[in-house]
C-alpha cells in the first residue's frame, strides 16, 4: 500500500511540474522524491508521469488521480487535527452531574467556559442529588459533578471546591423584616416561623442552618422542612416564614420574596465543589478542570 509520504511527493511534483522544485518545496533531494515516485507506481501498476530530459508531464492516469491524491491528503491532516483535539480534550464527551443548588449560577459558568475554550465537546447533563452523583462516579458513568457539601473524603474520588458565596435571608414580602430599614440579624429569627432543609436530603444546608443558629443563641420555629432550594422559596412566597438561602438562589424571582444580606462569619459561607474519579482519563475532563481553575473559578 502507497504511504502518505508517497502521495504528498505525487501532488508536489504534479503542481510544479518538474522534479527540483518539487523537492525543494518538501525540503528534500531530488532521488528520494524519484524514488517514491517510483514506488508509488509500481504499488498502482500505472505511469503518473511523462518524463523527458526537459519536461515532466502528468499522463492521463496522472491526472485522474491527482484530485483522489488530494483528498486522501486532507483526509489526513483531518484526522491527525481530530486526534490531537481528542488528546486535548477540545472534542469528545464529557457527563456532567449537577444539583439544583449548583444550577441557580455556576452551571451557567462552567458551561460558558466549556463554550468558550471547548466548544467541539459533547457535554451530557445529568441533574442528579449528591448521593446519585457520588453513586455514578464511581461506576463510570458521570465524569463530573456539581454538588453543594463539605470536602468529599473517598479514595477514588477528588475533589475541589470550587465557588463561596454566602447566605442572604429569604423573606415574605409582607414581613416586618422586609421592610425594617436595618440590617438583618441572626438574632432577628429568634421565635420566628422557618422554613428548615430536610435533614435525610439536604443534610449540608441543614447542618449549615443549625450551626448559625446554634453559634448565635438563637431559637426559631422550624415550621416546614422541605429538601430543594426551590421549594423552600415557594412556601417563603405564600408566607409560611423565613429562611436563609444561597446568595444564588437570589436567581429564582418570587414575587412576595424579599432578599435581604445577613452578616455572618465566612464558616458559614456556602461551598460548592467539584468532584471526579482520581483515574478519570477523560481529555475533555482534564482540559475542563485545567480551564475552571486557571480562571479562579
């Protein structure tokens, strides 16, 4: 079988027409582009060329197959840029779990830098909770995951966290601290009617509240307990009581919630991670991360 090296001689001196100015348009000598011409029509069994001492000329058999030659060659200048974009990470696949927490802002950054810097990548959303997420990590079948938890301490998986924010205080329209002119307080819930996160599913948020309000001598009412973001907000938009959410959450418009800053320690900061599988080999993988955290996300 002709090699490319062969072909890329063939279409050298079909364009120029003439042997020495074939060889030193690919840098070489004369006799090994001979040569190769040479090979390549004893591997075809035709003559591509007339030679004289003064012309070179393609034969008819030439000529039919220069523009085959042609293509075969940017065949393979496709498929070698193909392979380094693969080994780069600039195409392939990549599966991407995220909570609804995560989904409020940062879904929207990272896939803006997958957008910006890997735009030939195929990415596969999964929203999935953070136990579903950890679970397909480590069968393989998600790359990475967008969750909202304390550091993940597991062998086979990494993490990094990847974006802070802080609480902002959720309230009815209607309430006094919607209105009152000072800046909101821990010590403002004390007694008040809360809508609290369901330990079994959101144990990070939970966890995160009963501390706040543990460290602050404070005592509400924990009326409702509920699992999603979301849903905390609706029951905080029909005036079932306030709650403390991520400055993210800010996001999602209820028209009878007002947001207002609570000063907290930056312990009580909400922390989103990333998470993938130590031995993921995945170049979209490694060239994503490569990118979130060069730009300081």
């Amino acid at each position: 079988m002709f090699s490319l090296l062969q072909l890329n001689g063939f279409v050298a001196v079909a364009e120029e027409l003439h042997f020495g100015r074939a060889a030193e348009r690919l840098r070489m000598t004369q006799p090994p582009l001979s040569r190769q011409i040479q090979l390549l029509e004893n591997e075809l069994g035709v003559t591509l060329f007339d030679r004289s001492n003064r012309t070179v000329r393609l034969t008819r058999t030439g000529r039919a197959f220069l523009p085959e030659a042609r293509r075969l060659l940017r065949q393979a200048e496709q498929a070698a840029r193909t392979a380094r974009s693969a080994s780069s990470g600039e195409i392939g696949s990549l599966a991407l779990g995220f909570t609804a927490a995560s989904a409020y802002r940062t879904l929207g950054a990272v896939l803006d830098v997958i957008r910006k810097n890997l735009p030939g990548a195929e990415i596969i959303l999964r929203e999935m909770a953070k136990n579903e997420q950890l679970e397909a990590l480590s069968d393989r079948s998600l790359d990475l995951g967008m969750m909202v938890r304390p550091p993940i301490r597991r062998h086979d998986l990494e993490s990094r966290i990847y974006v802070r924010e802080p609480l902002v205080v959720a309230i009815p329209v209607g309430h006094s601290l919607a209105k009152s002119p000072g800046p909101v307080t821990v010590a403002d819930f004390d007694g008040e009617s809360v809508i609290m996160y369901r330990p079994a599913e959101s144990r990070y948020f939970h966890d995160l509240l009963i501390s706040v309000f543990r460290n602050a001598g404070c005592t509400p009412v924990f009326s409702h307990y509920l699992s999603q973001i979301h849903s905390v907000l609706a029951l905080v938009n029909t005036g079932f009581g306030l709650s403390l959410v991520p400055a993210a959450a800010t996001q999602l418009r209820y028209p009878d919630v007002v947001f207002r800053p609570i000063e907290l320690s930056e312990s009580s900061q909400v922390e989103l991670s990333l998470v993938w599988r130590r031995n993921n080999d995945n170049p979209v993988l490694t060239a994503l991360l490569d990118h979130l955290f060069a730009t300081g996300g």
